[in-house]
C-alpha cells in the first residue's frame, strides 16, 4: 500500500465521519482511523525519502564565477551507488 493509498482512506473515513452525527461513536471512530492512516502515510513517506536519498545522494559543488568574482555553492543530484 502507497502513501498516496493511506491519505485516500484517511479522506474516505473523514467524509463518511462528516454524514455521521456528533455523538454518533462510529464517527470518533472514522476520525482516529484517518489520523492513523495520515501517520501511517507520513511514515511511509519518509522512508521512501530516506531511500531516495541514499541511492541518490544529493552533492554540493563549489562553482567560482570569474566575472563576477564570486563562489556559489550548488547542490546537485550524484549518480546511484
């Protein structure tokens, strides 16, 4: 299941939580269930980030500018390791 799953079933359970009364316990129900699958999504996420970035490291590279007299500091994505 994808993060983009997760954050589908959070938004279902809150819309079916909406067409329930405020008293009703399932709509408390609904409403703990988005917010787990919005934190289960999340984390899903930053492992899929933290994946990324070690197979692709970003890079900085120093470049000097001779008209301008300047250095910038630029960072680029490194090739897969």
């Amino acid at each position: 299941m994808t993060a983009i799953d997760l954050r589908k079933k959070a938004e279902l359970c809150l819309r079916l939580a909406d067409g329930l009364s405020l008293n009703n316990p399932g709509r408390v129900q609904l409403m703990e269930q988005a917010k787990d699958f919005r934190e289960r999504a999340k984390e899903l996420e930053a492992q899929d980030a933290q994946q990324r970035q070690q197979a692709y490291p970003i890079v900085q590279v120093s470049i000097y500018d001779s008209v301008d007299n300047s250095i910038r500091l630029v960072e680029l994505p490194g090739a897969p390791s």
